[in-house]
C-alpha cells in the first residue's frame, strides 16, 4: 500500500472523530448555556464537561460566541429537519388560490401538530427549552437568528393560513394577535414541565399524544369558526 492509499484510508475515520469531538462540545455548551446563561458558562468548563481540552473548542468554534452561535444554528437546523417539507407545502397552497379552505385549515392543523413535536422531542429537550428562555431574557448573542428562523418556519406559514380561513389580510393586527394565540397552544408546553399540573409525568409519550389531540381539537375549532363567519 502506497503512503497516498494509507492516507486516503485513514482521512475518513480522522473526519468521523473530529465530528464527534465537534458534536460532543455542542451537546455539552448547550447543557451549560442552558443552565449557567451565557455568562455564566465558561469555555474551561464546557471542554472539561466534553472530555477535550481547551484549544479544541477553539480549533472548532473560534472562541465563546463563535461555539453559542454554532448550537443555534444547530437548532434551527433542526427545526428546518421538521418544518421544511410541510413549509413548502403550505406555501405552495397559499400560492393556489383555487386551494380550498378546507384543505388550508388541514394544513394548519398540521402546522401546529408538527411544533408539537418539535418542542416535545429529540435529544437535549429540556436544554433546549432552557436555552431559548434564557437567550430571550439575557438577549444573548444570534438571538434574532432563532426569532427570524421561527417566523420563518413556524409563524409567518400559521399568518397566511389563517388569515387567508378568515378571508382579510395578513397585515391586520387581528391576524397577527389571533395567530400568536393559536401557536401560543403549543408554546406553553415549552415550560418547565416538571409541574404539578402534569402530575409530574413530564413529556413522556402520552402526555404528548394528549397534547397533540387537544391542540388539533381547539385548531379545527377555530377554523370551523372562521369558515363559517367566511362561507
């Protein structure tokens, strides 16, 4: 074997560590930053708590802001994971204007279900939730990245189905206050869901199915409202 064969051998598994060292850091910042702050969480001990020393984070990330910056994109990749086939959907419905409404509220019903499991699952959830309380009150750095990607995926698609099931713009101030209502089902269980209200179950797999057959009920609701006040 020649030294450019054992080289191109060995640069595969050299790359898959390296992701590993990478995703261990952001698994780890994210914990920190989610229950220090991001002044409170320091680079030392976010590399001691991934197991690597400190020029690794560095070699990564750059510095501190570099790495908070790196676990939101991660995030709004992830919410891009979720969101996206379902957001050009919707788009791509809002474009036909001979779609009819009925579809239109499916689709929202649809929209809202998909957050549901957004918030609800995947590794890091409560970090996760955590990390958004914490970045909206210390107004931390990328923090308009996260607001842009959720208008992007999640509110703006929920504003053109709406207003388009109660037939008025989507400039009007009604729209905009009766669509942070309707998302405002499923953002309330981004709390802290060790609650007595939830008798303590935490988001375990039926608390979710009933979080999502109640938020599916009261948006069909609402659209069956709407329908009916805009035959």
């Amino acid at each position: 074997m020649t030294d450019i064969q054992a080289f191109g051998r060995g640069r595969p598994a050299t790359q898959a560590r390296g992701e590993d060292t990478r995703r261990r850091i952001l698994e780890t910042a994210l914990d920190l930053f989610a229950a220090q702050g991001y002044e409170g969480a320091s680079t030392r001990q976010i590399a001691e708590g991934a197991g690597v020393n400190l020029p690794a984070i560095q070699y990564y990330f750059g510095n501190k802001e570099g790495l908070y910056r790196a676990i939101i994109d991660d995030i709004n990749a992830n919410t891009d994971r979720h969101m996206a086939a379902l957001v050009a959907r919707v788009h791509a419905a809002l474009d036909a204007p001979e779609t009819p409404r009925e579809a239109l509220a499916e689709l929202l019903g649809d929209m809202l279900e998909t957050f549901m499991v957004l918030v609800s699952s995947g590794t890091q959830v409560e970090s996760r939730r955590l990390f958004f309380a914490r970045a909206e009150i210390e107004e931390t750095p990328g923090l308009d990245i996260l607001h842009e990607n959720g208008m992007r995926q999640i509110f703006d698609p929920c504003l053109g189905l709406l207003s388009r099931l109660h037939g008025k713009p989507a400039g009007e101030q009604e729209m905009t206050v009766r669509t942070l209502a309707l998302i405002g089902q499923v953002v309330i269980f981004c709390n802290n869901q060790k609650r007595p209200l939830l008798a303590g179950a935490g988001l375990d797999a039926e608390s979710v199915r009933l979080m999502k057959l109640v938020v599916r009920e009261h948006t069909e609701a609402i659209c069956r409202a709407a329908l009916a006040a805009n035959p």
